[in-house]
DNA sequence: AAATGTGTTCCATGATTTGGAACATGGTTG
DNA sequence: CAACCATGTTCCAAATCATGGAACACATTT
C-alpha cells in the first residue's frame, strides 16, 4: 500500500469538500498530519496543478483539474452514453426535467440531468448522493435488487429518518414496482415535487439505473404520471437495448 | 516534491482519460514505471476506491469516485453558483441551450449547460476544452482580455487550423465586440450553428466568464440573435452582480 | 514589545518505495 | 500436448524518499 498516494487523496479530497480555501495549520491538526508534512503535499499538489492558492488569504483550494477528469469518466460512462439520447427525447416530450440514476450501495447518485425551462427549486444536482429510498429513481432500482430487503433494514437502522419507513408496506410496494416497472413518488421527499422512474435494464439482466421525470406537483399531476408511463419504459428498453448492444 | 503522489495521480489520469480499461503491463510500458510498481498503486487506488476492475478482462478502469469529487468543485466554483438561475432564466426565454465557459490560457471549458429539447447533433458537454478563438463564449472573453493579442498569436503558431486566423481583422472583430459586449459566431465552427456570447465581469474587473445561447442556424437565425442581444446581456450583468456582491 | 498565530525551510532518521527476479496463470502456436 | 509467450502477481534487499521535529520568517493581536 502507497501511503504516500493515499495522503495525497486524502489531502485533495479535505480540499475538494471544503466550502472555502483552508490553511497548512487547520488542515494537519484536522487530519492527524504534521504541518511540515501537510505543507509539502500541497506543494507538490499545487506544481501538479490540481490545488491553487487563494491570492488574498494564500490558502489552499481545488483547481478544475479534478473536475475536468472526472467529466471524462462520467461521459464515456457506457449508461450515460446509452442513455442520453433517450433521456433528450423524453425532455423534448414532456418539457420537464430529467435524470439519470445510478444505484450505489444503498445510495441513489444523480448521473446526468436535462432541465426544465422552469425547474422545481430544489433539483437534485448530477454527482449528488441520496438514500436510494428517497426518490422514485431510487426506488425503482431498489424494487429490481436481489438484496433489496437488506438495504432498507440498513437504511432502517442507520439513517435518522429510518424508522418512518415500514419494512413490510414498502416491500409490497417494491412488487407492485416490479410487476409495472414504474415507480411514482408524489410528494415523497420532497414536498411539492411528483416524479415517475422507471429502470434501464442492463448486461446482467438487473436494474443498473433509472431514467425518472420530475416536476412540481401542479404540473406534473398525477393524471400526466400516468398518461407518461409508456414513454418512460419506453425510453428505459431503449436505452437498455443501446446499452446491451454495443 | 512527493513523488509518490505524482505518480499515483499520473496513473489515475491514465486510466480516467482511457477509452477502455488498461492493464498493468501496458500502463508499465506508457509511463515508464516498472510493472510491480504500477501493480501496487494500482491496488492502492482500488483499495481506496477511485479504481476498479473489469471483472472479465481484469483490467483497471475508473470509479466514478474522481467525478463526484470533481462536481462537488465545480458546484461550488463561484461562477457557477452566480450564473446558474440567469442562465435558467435565458433558457426559459429562448428554449435554447445555454452554456457556461470560463477562459483557461487559450482554451474555453465549458462549465455549465442547460440543453434545448431539440438540440444540435453536436452539443458540447461540460468539462470540454476548445481553442476559445472557436465558439462565441470563447470570442467575447478574449475580445476583454489585456493579452488576446498574445493568445491569438499563440494560437495561429500552435494549431493546425492557425494559419486561417487572420490577427488584424480579428483584433479589429475584437474592438467591435468590446463596444457591444456581445459576440456573434454563425457557422463559426460548427457548421449549421449560430451562436451569441456575453462577458460576464468578475471582481478583477476582467471577463471571468461567458454566457452563450446556441442553437441550429434555422431556428437561431441572424434576427432572433439580434433580438436576444438584451436578454443575453442582462443574464450577464446580473450574474457579475450577483458575484461580486456575495 | 511580547506573544500568539500563521506559513515556510531545513535536515538527520528510518520507514517506504523501488526495481529486479521469480512465480503463477492463461492463452496461443507449432 | 508441450513449449512458448504475455500477462498479472508476490517477494525482498537496497536506497531513495517521506517524515516529524525544530528553527525561522512574517503578520496580527495583546
């Protein structure tokens, strides 16, 4: 094991979640390093060009650098490539806004996104992480997950809101997910926000994201979930079928 | 200098900018390391996450950890957090895609973008790096720069396509979008796209960054840019203010 | 002026990385 | 089927390189 590299990404990581530019001081007392040692690795991070200084305050923060490679990732990401064009189609159908989901553990990662011209105020933002719980693309990759029942009774057991969840209601409603391959939030987690996901099925032959349309309940009623179920598991088998093929 | 932290990022960037998975052996050859050597900070980054294999061919290919980091940048990058809702705004007047870039040296990254619902076959996507002489948002950032001069000169000695780049007409280009704040490209580029970029102007008083409406010539004719000029302009004043007053 | 808080430099010490060689594995070819 | 090649993996002695402590520089506060 480098323990030099994993310093180095500790060091970058402290630097990429901080709200503001920190100093060598805070950060060695914080993470357990000594100054000295804190003060060369960002040196070196700063000739590599992934930390600058702030003119003003000559504290450390991130460069784009790491934003720049993580973009490369995301878009030669195969679910991503797979997915986009369908995602666009179903913008351009509905005019609302779309995402992309991933399933991690027992979190939900926002992938990609198309907005709507007029956007619910609180749009989960892509590289964002909530309970799979939560929203309905969550959900809808919960529903098709083997370890499905383990996930929620961690969630149950871990999470501040857990005990709001009841373990047998919500299984039934995983069935009743599976059995329409659509889930439906109406006001779930976030009041006044509907949304309708359905999952994009891939090489394994499970759920390896969801495509969902999100908008504010005045727009997005219930009767207009369902009026756009066909065009979601439409786009959904498309995107899985670009996906399986290529 | 950590070395060691050098080389765990090089290898990083090695595999996030590969189009497919890479082994040891030929990472060992590209870079010049021995093939222990790459082994071993190969585990290291699977251990701590940024690095995982392909389970058929066992070759090393990127998480998606590198790009939650990098979002969590460029959410919080001041730029973006002012120009976000009056890029929106834009978006909901035009129904057009519109970007965010910011100058780095020569080249224009685009930060941000809102996409039409019907958009140009060739959008460019977040975390892109184009010579700024090339889109619009490039143009009016240089047109406000002290050094453009400069950075055209570079650019016709550098790049392929340079020689095209006449410097007199283009610095006269220049001073006419300086006086408009507001820069024109149709078929600049890309052919079948027009284009309309303001400046927006940070706390150094420079151009910090570009707002861009694009579109495909049929729908974004000569007129409808001309009638956009305003908006575009009153999108960009309003995020510099936002910027430097927060 | 003394005292605290920064960030920075220096250096002997020793822990860590290094590169080579040997081993393991799987696929290819005569 | 055996010999071969290419690949990934493990091991270890040698020495490079990171380490942490102390000393320095500089600014701000008391």
């Amino acid at each position: 094991m480098d323990t030099a590299i994993a310093k180095g990404l500790k060091v970058l990581n402290r630097i990429a979640h901080a709200d503001a530019p920190v100093g060598v001081t805070a950060m060695a007392k914080e993470m357990g390093l000594e100054k000295s040692n804190v003060h060369r690795t960002l040196t070196t991070l700063l000739t590599l060009g992934y930390v600058e200084r702030d003119a003003a305050t000559g504290r450390y923060g991130p460069t784009l650098k790491v934003w720049e490679l993580g973009m490369k990732v995301v878009m030669r990401h195969p679910m991503v490539r797979a997915a986009r064009p369908f995602m666009q189609m179903l913008h351009q159908q509905t005019q609302e806004t779309v995402h992309l989901t991933i399933l991690d553990g027992g979190d939900c990662i926002y992938l990609d996104q198309i907005r709507a011209p007029m956007p619910v105020r609180t749009t989960p933002v892509p590289g964002h992480r909530v309970p799979a719980l939560f929203p309905a693309s969550g959900r809808v990759q919960l529903a098709f997950q083997p370890n499905a029942e383990e996930i929620v009774n961690t969630f149950r057991n871990s999470h501040p809101r857990g005990k709001e969840i009841k373990l047998a209601a919500t299984l039934r409603e995983f069935a009743t997910i599976r059995q329409q391959g659509i889930a439906i939030t109406e006001s779930g987690w976030s009041a006044g926000i509907n949304s309708i996901a359905g999952a994009i099925i891939d090489r394994a032959g499970v759920a390896g994201a969801a495509i969902a349309v999100s908008g504010p309940a005045e727009r997005l009623t219930r009767e207009r979930m369902d009026s756009l179920v066909n065009q979601v598991l439409n786009a959904c088998t498309q995107a899985g079928d670009t996906l399986r093929g290529s």
